[in-house]
C-alpha cells in the first residue's frame, strides 16, 4: 500500500536579495482615526518590502510602532511617502535604540 502526500506551498512575492536591498528602522505615529485600519498590511501588499515590527504601543489616542522596512531603496522611499500620505509620521530609529 503506497500513499500519496501533495504539499501545496503558497508563493508570495517579495522581494529577493541582492546589493540593492537594505532594512530601514522607522518609528510610526498612527493618529486615533488610524488605529483599526490594517496599514501595515496595506504596505506589505502595495510594495515589495517585508515589514517586521519590533515594537507597538496602542492606546486609544494613539499608537505607536517601531517598524523595520526590508526591501530595495526605492520601494522603502515609495513606502515612507506612501505612510506619510495616508497620515502617519514616521521618523528614523536612532541605532542602538532597538535590539537585535
């Protein structure tokens, strides 16, 4: 008696490595009007960066993400001026601020 296993592996785009590519640190101030809404989700599927959150603190005034960005330079660029234009500021992370 023989069995078959099929395993499905989902492919999903993102970005492959190469010289062009860099991880950016960024911290995020979402507004209260701001909070509910998936924006990071949103980041991911627009451009090909991979986002990875390093830190979060959400109330319900505001909140506050410290987000690193990998991807080639002008698609981490595209995704800063595409959070600031839905209204979220963002701001470099000084080094050593956040662990390894």
């Amino acid at each position: 008696m023989f069995f078959v296993c099929v395993i499905i592996v989902a492919r999903f785009d993102r970005p492959r490595y190469n010289a062009r590519m860099q991880k950016t640190r960024l911290w995020l101030m979402f507004p209260a009007r701001l909070i509910t809404r998936p924006i990071l989700w949103e980041l991911a599927r627009q451009f090909a960066v991979v986002t990875n959150i390093r830190q979060a603190s959400v109330t319900d005034e505001i909140g506050l993400v410290s987000l690193e960005l990998d991807g080639e330079r002008e698609e981490i660029k595209k995704s800063i001026a595409w959070l600031e234009e839905n209204g979220i500021k963002v701001e470099p992370v000084e080094i050593g601020t956040i662990a390894s």
